[in-house]
C-alpha cells in the first residue's frame, strides 16, 4: 500500500464536508475534491515538465491548502517531495536543491522566483482537465520524502523517509491500546484544525496533510504566525485543536481575547517542552494541553492520551516501537518502521547495528511506564545498554 492509495480511499467517506479552507481567501477544498485536484495537477506535472517516478521535486512555500494537494499530485507521479522552509537563507536554499538532485521547484512565493531556474509558481498548476495519467507502480518502500534536520549543530542534514514509514506512524497511533478514542495528534472527525505550524517541517505535513485528512478533521492554514492572525482564526472558525510550540502557546495564553475563546478543546505542543510557569497558566483554561515527543526522523514516538493530567509528561512510547536506553547517558534509542530510511547523500548508516536510531535525547520514566524528557545529551554516547523493551 502506498500513500495515495491509502489517503484517497480512506478520504471518500468524508464526502462534501470540508477538508481545507485559506484563512487568507475563504476559498475552501471538500474532500471530494483532493483526489481528482491532485490528479489533474500530477498529470499536469508529469506532460508539461517531465516529472517521473523518482525525480525531487522541491516545494518553497507558505501554508496555502493547494500545497497539500500538490504533496498528493507529487506522491502520485512516485515522485519524492524535497521540503524546504521558505524561511531558509539563500544560501541554505541553495545547498539543499543541490544535495537533493532538484528536478523542478514549486512555489507560491513570487519573490523566490528571481533566485532559482525550473521555478512554477502554484498559481500555474491546473486543478482541471484532467490529461491521463502515467501508470505508475508504488510500493510502500519507496522514497517519498525529504526532511532537513534544523543545522544547529551544522549543516542541515536531508531525512529520507518511505511510504513505509509515513504510513507506519499513523497506523501506529490507531492501534495503539492506550488511544482510546482513536485520534491523532488531537484530531477527530469534524474537528476544526488551526493549520499554523509550516508544511516545510515534519509535523506541520504529517498532522494537516496527512493525519487530518485521514481524521476526516478540517485545516484553516495560516500563510505565516502572526498573533493576531492567529487569534481571528481561532475565534472566526471556532477552532478545537491547536498544534503549536511552546512560545506560540504563551503568546495565546497571553492574548487578551483568551477568555472568549470556548471552542478549544485541546492543545498539542511539540518541538520543545513547555515550561512549568505556562503549564499552570494553561490549567486555569477550559481546554487541555498534551506534550508530544517526535522529530523529523521518526515522527511521533510518543504522546500522552486525552485524559492524561500529568501535563510535563510526553506520554507513552507509541505501540510498535522498540526502544533501548543507554546504561550510561539515559539516551532514548528506538526502532521501528517510523524511522527514517536513509541521510541523503551520505553512507554513514541512520542506525546502529541492531537497527536502533539514537535520539541524542536523555529520557526518565515514571512506574507506569509515562515518559519524561530530561535534556540533550551532550558529547560521545556510548552502545552499552541496560536492556530492550517493546511497548
């Protein structure tokens, strides 16, 4: 099963509801209309400009919900989506579209079409008429994207992930026992999703186009975080669920308009952890907050459930992941189809030789088996291990 396959067919149940809407625009998607927008768009890719079953293809742009419906036309044509941050020095651009053997760049900003050559702005993509598509054969492990590392310890490295593994993360959180009420990240049928974090990065793609979707949840995309925009959205759409880090949630808490905010049900925090001084600030707000534990690598590797209070835990390690701790460190190492394939253009192996991705994360758990994350580790870890477990 690949991608594509799995999404539209999982996807025609939702019907005429809505599945995106541009906060900028109005303009809305149903989820009747993913499929044959990203069909037209791929077949409209591969007669106009040649793209293949495994060519990069690179994406430089703004949260819009046409993004999400180009990932799935690039998906379809078996081609592997390069995620770039708009927000990326000239330079980081650059290198990144050379590592990644770049075939063609789409963008929906037009200040980045002076930069680069083979640039098609969205606009120019057509979500009609449709041609015939190429008959593409996908199997789940194949290559269908590239993440960046964040470069704080040097230069961003390139994540390669498979249908496999994207697959894998969602399937995961479905089975898992302690996901009683079967949701992911948050998100449920009908549920109303802020779409702030930037489709660039792993999260933002794994919860609004593709974990969403699945969910039958609908995304308002926010272009960029801007407070107030950010505030009009969550009161005009009366949003239920927000994904955001910890800095994100303090401007909100903040906001004086907080106390007219009733439809928030939850918020999922991720990318560092949230400081007790807005934890307890968050406890006076009807809604809950939960901490999840992922990275571009693995994607999510835990996450606490609905009901749990403790909130400076970042739950249980997901069910169908084997982890390891280092006797040494207390580092987190784990394996499982989640895990990241392969870096780009380097031979040196993503994992150890028992197959275990070490996280560089130092981690503490409580009797009942909740984790806690204590901090980076810092210097040369060591292989000795006190055991292995699976969840």
């Amino acid at each position: 099963m690949n991608v594509c396959d799995f999404v539209f067919d999982k996807i025609k149940q939702y019907g005429d509801e809505i599945a995106l809407i541009d906060f900028s625009t109005n303009k809305t998607i149903k989820f009747s209309e993913i499929q044959p927008k990203a069909e037209a768009i791929a077949a409209d890719l591969s007669w106009w400009k040649g793209v293949n079953k495994g060519d990069v293809v690179s994406i430089i742009a703004t949260n819009e919900p046409k993004y999400v419906i180009i990932v799935y036309a690039l998906i379809r044509l078996g081609a592997i989506v390069n995620s770039i941050s708009h927000l990326s020095d000239q330079e980081t651009m650059v290198q990144q579209l050379k590592d990644s053997n770049t075939k063609l760049i789409l963008s929906n900003l037009f200040t980045h079409l002076q930069f680069f050559d083979n640039v098609v702005h969205f606009n120019d993509l057509i979500e009609s008429d449709i041609k015939k598509l190429p008959d593409v054969k996908i199997s789940n492990e194949d290559e269908l994207l590239i993440l960046w590392t964040s470069g704080t310890t040097g230069k961003p490295k390139g994540i390669v992930h498979t249908h496999k593994s994207m697959l894998a993360q969602y399937e995961m959180a479905m089975e898992d026992k302690h996901n009683k009420i079967k949701d992911y990240m948050g998100q449920r049928h009908k549920d109303i999703v802020a779409g702030t974090m930037p489709l660039s990065k792993g999260m933002g793609l794994y919860v609004y186009a593709f974990g969403a979707m699945l969910q039958g949840a609908c995304v308002v995309t926010l272009p960029k975080f801007d407070t107030e925009e950010f505030i009009k959205l969550i009161l005009k759409y009366k949003v239920t669920v927000v994904h955001a880090v910890p800095i994100m949630i303090d401007f909100l808490i903040k906001h004086p308009l907080i106390e007219t905010i009733t439809s928030l049900r939850e918020i999922i925090s991720g990318g560092s952890s949230v400081p007790k001084n807005l934890i307890s600030e968050i406890k006076k707000q009807e809604f809950k907050l939960r901490q999840c534990y992922g990275m571009e690598e693995t994607a999510c590797i835990s996450s606490p459930q609905y009901e749990e209070t403790r909130s400076y835990s970042v739950g249980k390690i997901c069910s169908g992941i084997e982890f390891k701790i280092i006797d040494e460190t207390d580092e987190l190492c784990i394996r499982g189809p989640n895990v990241m394939k392969r870096w780009l253009n380097d031979s040196k192996s993503c994992v150890d030789e028992d197959g275990f991705y070490h996280t560089g994360d130092v981690v503490t758990f409580e009797k009942d088996d909740t984790m806690i994350i204590v901090g980076r580790l810092e210097g040369k870890n060591t292989k000795t291990t006190k055991g292995t477990w699976k969840n």
